[in-house]
C-alpha cells in the first residue's frame, strides 16, 4: 500500500474551498449539501450508539489517536516518524477487518433484516410495541399463575402514576416475561409491592397503593386484589392480579374487578384497553406529517 500523508493546506485549499466555490456557482449544490452533512451526521451518531455500549469503543478512541499523531508527524514534517505511523495505519485497517470480523458480520446482518430501523434507531409504531408488550405481560401472568405466584401488574394510561413510582424502586427496563416471573419470586426483594408500567417500559418495583375500602368488596379478596382495585378507582390505570392461594387472574380497571379471567380473554382486554384510539389516530397524524415533509421537499427540488 502507498504511504499517505495529512497536508492539511492541501486538503483545506482543494477539498473544502472547492466544495465551497462549486456550491456558490451552482445554488442546487446547496440542497445536495444539507443531504450530505445529514446522512453523514446520521451515520457518525448511530455508529456513536452503536459503539457506545461494546468492546469496540475503547478502540475507536486509540484509532482517533493514532490518527491525529500521524496527521501531527507530517504537519511537523517528522517524515520516518511519519512512515512508520502511515504503515500502522495502513495495516491496521486489515487487522481491524479480523479482530472485528464479528461485529462486522452483525452489522451487515442488520442492514439486510427486518432490524434496519432498529439499527438506525427508529422505534417501532407505539400500536404495535404496546401489543407486543401486552403479549409478554400476559405471557408472564400465565406463568406466574401456574406456579400461583402472587403478582400485581399496574399499566399506566392516560393519567401518570409519578407518585406511585416514586414509592417503589425504579427499575427503568425493556419489558419482558422472564423479569416480570423474577420480580415476584417469593422472599425476593422486589416480590412485595405492584410492579408500574409507564410508556411501554418497567417504570418501578415493590410499589405502594392505595386500598380500596369499599363494604360491598368480598372480604375473600386479598391485598393486592384491594390494591388493584383501589388504584384503578382512583386512575385510569389497568391492573393484572395474580393470586397466590387459587392461582387465577384477575383485572383491575374503573374500580371494576374481573375475576379468573383466561390466557386469550386477558391478551384481548389488554388490546382493548390500552391500544386506544387516541393512539392510533396519533400514529396517523405522524405518518401524515411525514408524507407531508417528503412531499414539501420533493416539491422544493422540483421547483428548484
């Protein structure tokens, strides 16, 4: 491989005056320039969080070094200096390729999956991650059921559950079955209290609620089926019962108790419940405003 030296003169008189002459000269360049420094922005910040969180980013910050070393040995005209820092760049980029052969595989795995918006960090619609959600609480009710597990679920709606939050342990995590069942494993730290999901996540542990007091309540109802009740009364909050003594679910929702409710029923009140309208039809205004924005800009291009 040749040798390649950082003349920074060079590169700022042919490369970033020249862009910036042709831009002058020729107006639509502008808009070619935005696109640029945005897909380039786009792809810096997601290799950022991509890199973030890994082994590699230890070595991102080494190669930045050697980078800025090499460039400082040619602008100090230290030229054997510079040669040899030149071949470890060179060389380097190949035993990158090896070391990280892993990594690399993934991310072009990625870039041909159905993971390709997660990979450029777009979420997923709010319908369909709320339903998908619904399937792992439901997954994890079933479970803690068949081991009559007492567990107690509360899904935050409309109306914010803060100062319920802030009466457990925050927890702050992706939901899923497996740490739902451990949340609510006897003699466990987190086992006593509600469980609060708050915006598709695991907001809080071991939280307190208030009891519903009602007379007309069966005095065969525990605790946590009080609990659920209560907070559904004084919210629009949905809440999941397990009960440890016959293993049956139940739900909590408008001071209203649904008592040994199924597997399928549960999955399909959850829907019903908590994919709301006001979701979807904000999920429709946000992909009309960005057919809108495409269009506003094609039509920019076009008049241009």
């Amino acid at each position: 491989m040749e040798s390649f030296r950082f003349d920074l003169t060079e590169f700022y008189e042919k490369n970033l005056i020249g862009y910036i002459e042709n831009v002058r000269s020729h107006p639509f360049n502008l808009v070619m320039l935005v696109i640029d420094i945005f897909i380039v922005g786009l792809l810096i910040v997601t290799a950022f969080k991509a890199l973030r969180h890994t082994r590699v980013s230890q070595l991102v910050k080494g190669i930045i070094i050697l980078v800025v070393i090499t460039w400082l040995s040619s602008i100090l005209h230290l030229y054997i200096f510079n040669t040899i820092m030149t071949a470890i760049m060179n060389w380097g980029v190949l035993a990158l390729m090896i070391i990280f052969q892993p990594e690399l595989r993934r991310g072009l795995e990625q870039l041909g999956t159905s993971k390709l918006s997660k990979f450029f960090g777009i979420d997923k619609s709010i319908e369909i991650k709320t339903k998908e959600n619904i399937y792992r609480i439901v997954i994890a009710a079933t479970e803690l059921a068949k081991t009559r597990t007492g567990a107690l679920i509360v899904i935050e709606r409309d109306i914010k559950l803060n100062d319920i939050i802030d009466t457990g342990i925050m927890i702050d995590a992706e939901i899923s079955p497996q740490l739902l069942v451990n949340m609510f494993v006897p003699r466990t730290p987190l086992h006593d209290g509600a469980v609060i999901i708050s915006d598709n996540k695991i907001a809080a542990a071991s939280c307190m609620l208030p009891l519903a007091d009602d007379k007309d309540i069966a005095r065969e109802l525990g605790t946590r089926h009080r609990a659920a009740i209560g907070i559904s009364k004084e919210t629009d909050c949905v809440a999941v019962v397990v009960s440890e003594e016959t293993g049956k679910i139940s739900i909590a929702k408008g001071g209203t108790l649904i008592a040994d409710v199924k597997e399928e029923t549960l999955k399909k009140i959850l829907i019903k419940y908590l994919i709301t309208i006001k979701d979807i039809e904000q999920e429709k205004k946000e992909k009309v405003k960005r057919f809108k924005k495409i269009y506003k800009q094609q039509s920019e291009k076009e008049t241009k």
